[in-house]
C-alpha cells in the first residue's frame, strides 16, 4: 500500500476532533486503507468530500455542545445586556455633537441630525429598554429590525463616498452582533447575573463615552457665527483628543469593574465576546474624522478595508484560543 495514500488520508482525518480521533482514528484510518484499489495513491472524492462532511458535522455538534454550557450560556446572556448599551451610545455620539454645536451657537445650524440618526437612537433605546426588562423576543426582533434598517440606508448610500459607507458598514457589524447574541440570550438572565448596580455602572460609562462628543462643540475656541460653523470653532486640539482617551479609559474600566464580580469562567468568556465589539466600536470612533469634516485616517483606503473588516474577527478567534489554552492548562494543573 502507498506510503502517500496513507499520508493523505491521516490529512484528512486530521479534520476531526481530537478525541474522536484518539477513540476511532486508527480504525478508521485502517478501514480507509483495506477499502483502498490497488496502486491507489488519492483519496477518492466521493470518500474525500464524506470524510470532511462527516468532520464538520461532529466540530458543529461539539460547538452546539459548548454553547449549551451554562458557563456560555452566562456570558451570552450577560452580553445581551452590555452589547445594546454600546450601540446606543455609539449612536448617540453625534446627537450630541449636534446638541452641543446648538448650545454653543445661537444662529440655526448649518447642518442637523438625519432622520436615520434619531430612529437609529430610538430603536436601541427601545431595544436597550426591552432587554432590562427582560422581554428577549422583543428585543432581538427590535435589533434585527434595526440590522434590516442599515442594510436599507447602506444600499441607498453613495459607494464612492468613503466617509459615509465605513461608518455605515460597521453600524451594520455591530447590529449584527447585538441581534444574534440577543437571538441566543436568555431574557432577564443577563440583568440576573450582573445584578442592576453593575448595569447602571456600565450605563453610565457609556453615557460619559456617548457624552464626549460634545467636548469639540462646547470646548471650541475663536470667533466667527452666522452659517459658518467652521469659523466659529477654531477648536483647541490640545482638549479634544485626551478627553476622547480619557472616555473610553472610563468605559474600559467600567467593563473591569462590572465583569469583576463575575464568575472566572463566565469573566473569560464574557471579555472574549465583548473585545471584537469593544474593537468594532473603537475603528469607528477613532479616526473616522471629526464631525466637523476631518480628514479620513491612512487605514480608511480600498487596500485597507480588508485589514479593518478581518480585525474583529481576529480579535475574536485571539479570545477564545487565549481562552481555550488557559483552561486547558488549568484542568492539566487540578488533575
């Protein structure tokens, strides 16, 4: 029999768990090897296209497994409850920008808030309301209701404009999380295991997040007025910048301080959801340009945009290994 037929069926075996292959690896492998045609030196497809179908069948089933842990369970239900608040105060951002350009200048303002501004801040409010108060299914129907929403409004933007479609393709990424993490939660579970001061701590961190976008309009220095809202703020850079920083400090250590008190295994699993969100949340806010018409970072070119879509994901799967690796060594250290 061929060295390498044996080589390449081992590849393919390869595919499956490690402990089903540790209890039925070499019988099949040898099962493969008997059914083989003499001088066969491939795999046949037939046989190539079942064996891998058969391994992503048993690491779906494992996962399903997994998922039903009531350690994930936990932490998805907990991530129910903190996902919404972000997105409301992402949304709220540039309400409050335009809030306080009002504040500070007395003629009417040479731009306003879209319309899709204030229904994107009224749906996750609604759909954060729904979540404290524990009514999952209308909850996740609101945020699929809002993913369907940036779908719409990204389908009738302007693809040219890159301003525009990067801050509305991560819109839709971060609908997207907030929908099926609430589609798997269990409602009022979330509030459950936080317990409501740690709600209302995360709360008002996001609240301070959502508030520093008015730190550019009220900390504006210079002259001017009328329709030129640029003349008018001659802004003091020296201000903006660290107390952007210093906001997202707050919400950082806000989100410490809520999942402290957690249980260790639903602590870990809820820092691996919440950091591609977390990363999600920074792209868009961190160098997108002020509201005022800044000038868009290197990383928002064509060749770029690949690199930014991949870096959630990436954070993500970095989680969950960290994640996978340290409890695999602490069963290794209690057996």
């Amino acid at each position: 029999m061929s060295a390498g037929l044996e080589r390449r069926y081992r590849w393919l075996l390869a595919c499956y768990p490690a402990e089903h292959r540790r209890v039925y690896g070499d019988e099949m492998l040898g099962v493969l090897l008997a059914g083989a045609r003499e001088k066969q030196r491939y795999p046949g497809l037939h046989e190539t296209v079942d064996l891998l179908l058969t391994a992503v069948r048993l690491r779906v089933r494992r996962a399903g497994a997994g998922l039903r842990d009531s350690r994930w369970t936990d932490a998805v239900a907990v991530l129910g409850v903190l996902a919404p608040v972000v997105l409301l105060a992402k949304h709220l951002r540039p309400v409050t920008d335009y809030l306080g350009w009002a504040l500070r200048v007395d003629d009417p303002l040479p731009f306003a808030v879209a319309p899709t501004g204030w229904l994107r801040v009224a749906g996750w409010a609604a759909v954060t309301v729904a979540v404290l108060c524990g009514w999952r299914l209308v909850a996740a129907a609101g945020a699929w209701a809002g993913v369907l929403g940036e779908v719409v409004v990204l389908t009738r933007s302007d693809p040219t404009q890159t301003a525009v479609t990067i801050p509305i393709w991560w819109s839709l990424a971060l609908a997207l999380i907030v929908a099926v993490t609430l589609s798997f939660s269990s409602g009022g579970r979330g509030v459950v295991v936080l317990g409501w001061r740690r709600v209302a701590l995360f709360g008002a961190a996001a609240a301070v997040a959502a508030g520093t976008a008015a730190v550019e309009p009220l900390l504006g220095t210079g002259g001017g007025g009328g329709h030129d809202i640029f003349v008018f703020a001659l802004v003091d850079g020296r201000w903006v910048r660290p107390t952007a920083l210093l906001a997202y400090a707050v919400a950082a250590l806000a989100v410490v301080v809520v999942v402290a008190g957690l249980a260790p295994p639903v602590r870990r699993r809820v820092l691996a959801l919440l950091a591609p969100m977390v990363t999600l949340l920074a792209v868009v806010q961190l160098e997108l340009g002020s509201s005022s018409g800044g000038v868009l970072p290197v990383y928002a070119g064509p060749a770029q945009r690949p690199f930014m879509a991949a870096t959630p994901l990436l954070v993500l799967l970095a989680g969950l290994a960290v994640l996978r690796r340290h409890e695999r060594a602490g069963q290794g250290s209690s057996a």
